[in-house]
C-alpha cells in the first residue's frame, strides 16, 4: 500500500529540516569565531616572541588583508563549482590548521606567510557560512542572520575566555591552538552533513559592482568593522601597554568587549523591528564613539573595561544589519549583494589592524584609538545621510 504523507507531517518534516539547519550553520559560526578569537587572544603572546614593535606588528597583520584579496577571486570562483557546503567544511579545516601554523612560525618572514594562508581560509570561510546562513532565512522568511554573527561573537568570547585561561597558565600557544583545531576538526565531523548542499549550477562573475545604496552599506560596515578588528588585535596589547593591567588580566577588556558584542547581537533582530535600522545603525555608532573616548580620556583598569564593554554594544549591531538589509535588495540578487556588502565590509576587518599599529607607531596607542572612534563617528554620519 502506497504510504500517504499528510500536510501537517510534511510540515514537521520541513520545520525539522529547517531547525536542523540553522543550529548546525550556528555552529559553524561558532567554530569559525572560535579560530579566530584564538588567534586574537594571542597576538600578544606572539609579538613577545618575536620581539616586535607596534608598528611591525601592524606592519605584519597587513598579511591578513593580502591573505583576504588573494582569497576573493578564488572564493568566488570555486563556490559556483563546490558549492558553499563544500567549501565551508574545507575552508574551515585549513583555517584551524592554518592557526597552528601561526603558533610555529620562529621569525617574521614565516609569520607573514603563515598569515596570508589565515587570512585567506577566513574570508573563504566568511563567505561559504554567510552564503548558508542566507540559505536559512530562506526556509525561515524572516531575518535571522544577527543571531548566526551572535553566535560568532559568543564563540569569540569563549574564545577570549580560553585565551585568558591560557595566558593566566602559561601554556603556550601551539597546545593552546592544538586544542582548538581538535575541537573544530570533531565539530565538523559531527555536524557537517546537515549542511545545505547547494551547488550552484550556473556560473556568472565572481564579484558584482553595487548599487550607490548597497555601496553606502558597504561603507558602513567597513567602518564599523574598522572598529571591531582593531578590537580583535589592539585590546589586548591596550591593557597591557596604556592600561598596565597585571599580566594575567590583559585579556579581560577584549572579554568585556565580546561579552557585550555577542550579548547584543542576539537582541538586533528585535530592536531593528522596533525601532528601525536607521536608528540602530546611529545609536550603535554613538556607543561605539562613546565607549573608546571613556577608554582614550580615562585609560585606568575599571573605566577602560566600561569603555569596551560600551564598544561591544556598539558594534554588535552594526554588521547583521547591514547583511539583513542587503539581502533584501530590490536591485540584486540577494546573495549577490550580500557578497558584494560583505566584501566591502571585511575589507574594513582585517584593514584596520594594521592601521592602528602604524598610527601607533608614529604617535601613540592612545591615539590609534581616537582614530577608531572617528570610524564610529562615520557609521553614525553615514546612516543618518543614508536612504535606509
């Protein structure tokens, strides 16, 4: 006898379906959080080691962004090829192996090169997972994206978390990365099969020239995330050098900062339907310009860590945003403008560190961070001239 299958179980199948996809493209969020807060928690660690100022620091987290630009073309291409799911499960692999390649490099010229092939799995990664998470707000028709970048933040503050505990132990960074690529390594083994397979059959050009209104989200992103990056790699070195935080507590304002950034990422989606995106994207800004002023004017240990904690909250927002908003372009294709808003963004990520340690260099750590916060007078400036 022919089995029938009703509409109400065909619906549990599909909500079942869809609930599996979204918790396991959460964990790839995670995992991929986890990589680079890893890093993040350690740069300090590194640059001891190597004995580098803060402007050859900067002048070697300049390889991310070649490691990104690199990484555009090919991304791009090979994802009309593999598909998202493919890529995602091999770029994440040789992002958590690349991370135990950085803890190995015994001179400059091997930590660049090590960096190149970091940045380039991150952005590899940063597009395969974004493109899935799209594909679940597809099934879910409704924004659901701030909460996969809540989850990547979350991951960044237990990466922190982990880094701090590290740090506080001396143990050094390549057990410490070790552990992380075994925990990324069984994650996708366990996981990976419940991604949406999505290869893509038609092939068109890798990149596609926005609209002035996807351009200005762009823009906005790049700001903002101009801000979180130097976050990711400054924090810790701010706390040691400007706020001369006992040793084992230099990584307590990049926690502070992720607490907060991953506390109000998974709240955007309520507030942005309450109080629309033009006013999340100003108030976010103000936290953001708020939060560095009170750590650049009062540089001292508890009013330095309320300052982060404000940047975080600033910053969480700004991003999921963005995206949600270019998804629901009229003049592309969703995932069209999502790579296009996300590429101008990341741009902003990985070239703002390297900024901040050439400002440093030639004035002050202080100083550097008035710069970000000019970066979030920008996002406040942009998205209140914007058609929103």
């Amino acid at each position: 006898m022919e089995e029938i299958i009703t509409d109400s179980t065909a619906e549990v199948q599909y909500t079942r379906s869809k609930l599996t996809l979204r918790l396991v493209v959460g964990v790839m969020f995670f995992l991929a959080g986890l990589c680079f807060a890893s890093w993040a928690s350690r740069i300090v660690t590194v640059q001891q080691t190597l004995g580098l100022s803060d402007a050859g620091l900067g002048a070697v987290l300049f390889s991310l962004p070649v490691g990104l630009m690199c990484s555009l073309p090919f991304s791009g291409w090979i994802i009309t090829i593999i598909g998202s799911k493919r890529l995602l499960i091999v770029s994440l692999i040789v992002y958590s192996l690349a991370l135990i390649s950085l803890s190995l490099a015994q001179g400059v010229v091997q930590l660049i090169g090590c960096l190149i092939c970091f940045g380039f799995a991150s952005n590899s990664v940063n597009i395969a997972v974004n493109t899935q998470a799209v594909a679940a707000e597809v099934m879910y028709k409704k924004p659901i994206m701030a909460s996969f970048h809540g989850l990547w933040s979350l991951a960044g503050f237990t990466g922190a978390g982990i880094g701090t505990f590290m740090i506080a132990n001396g143990i050094v960074p390549l057990h410490h990365f070790v552990l992380i690529t075994a925990i990324v390594v069984l994650m996708i083994i366990l996981t990976a099969k419940y991604l949406k397979d999505d290869k893509v059959t038609n092939s068109g050009p890798v990149f596609v020239m926005p609209d002035k209104s996807l351009i200005t989200l762009g823009i906005i992103a790049m700001c903002s995330m101009i801000c979180e990056g130097a976050m990711f790699d400054w924090s810790v070195i701010y706390f040691k050098k400007v706020v001369l935080a006992p040793t084992a507590l230099v990584g307590i304002g990049f926690t502070a900062f992720m607490c907060t950034m991953a506390g109000g990422r998974f709240i955007a989606d309520w507030f942005a339907h309450r109080y629309g995106l033009k006013r999340i994207l100003q108030t976010s800004g103000s936290l953001t310009v708020t939060g560095l002023l009170i750590a650049v004017i009062f540089p001292y240990f508890y009013t330095a860590i309320a300052g982060f904690l404000l940047v975080g909250a600033g910053v969480s927002s700004v991003v999921p945003m963005v995206y949600s908003a270019a998804g629901r372009s009229k003049t592309m294709a969703p995932g069209v403008a999502l790579a296009a808003v996300s590429t101008i963004g990341f741009i902003g990520f990985l070239f703002g560190p390297p900024i901040i340690g050439f400002i440093a260099g030639l004035a002050t750590l202080r100083a550097s961070f008035v710069f970000i916060a000019f970066m979030g007078t920008c996002v406040v400036v942009l998205s209140t001239k914007a058609k929103l």
